[in-house]
C-alpha cells in the first residue's frame, strides 16, 4: 500500500514522542500491506474499525491516539485524514473528515 503524505504523522510524533515506535510500525505495516479489503485489514489490526465511506479508524498507543484514513483499495492509496488523541478524536465526525 501507497501512504498518501507522512507528513502529518511526523508532525503528530514530534507533538507525542510517546507515538514514534508505534506509528513507525504502523507506516511499515501498511507499507508491506496488500490490501483488497476490510477483512485485510482486520487480519493485520484486529481492533481497526470501518466507520463508512471508506473511512477507518486505528487504534495507536492501546488507544490512547486515533487514526482516521481513507483506504482506496483498487489503487492501493492510504490517505491520512486525521490523526490525534483520543479526547480530540471524540470531537470530529470520522467518516466525513
């Protein structure tokens, strides 16, 4: 899979440096990911949910941190829609961000 900019992950790290070693390995992951559907996913993060329009929501740091990206599996592109603590994450609507 094809992540669509790091760029807010690193700068979510260098706010949370807690966050590095997991979202390192979250990027690798995807990176190594094939991908055809939500049944993939899940296989690899168990606690991924989908919250419709392609959206889905992973859990960082034991849920300490959100992770909301569009996942277009035919072309096999991650876009990161948002990524933030848990508190912030309660205060956006997920599957339209």
């Amino acid at each position: 899979m094809r992540i669509i900019t790091e760029e807010p992950l690193k700068e979510y790290i260098e706010r949370f440096p807690d966050t590095r070693v997991a979202l390192q390995d979250w990027v690798k992951t995807v990176k190594e990911a094939n991908w055809t559907n939500f049944a993939d996913i899940k296989r690899t993060y168990n606690s991924v949910d989908s919250v419709g329009n392609q959206h889905y929501v992973f859990n960082i740091r034991g849920n300490h941190h959100r992770l909301v990206v569009v996942i277009k599996f035919t072309i096999k592109w991650v876009y990161i829609r948002f990524i933030g603590t848990h508190q912030e994450y309660d205060k956006i609507d997920c599957s339209t961000i």
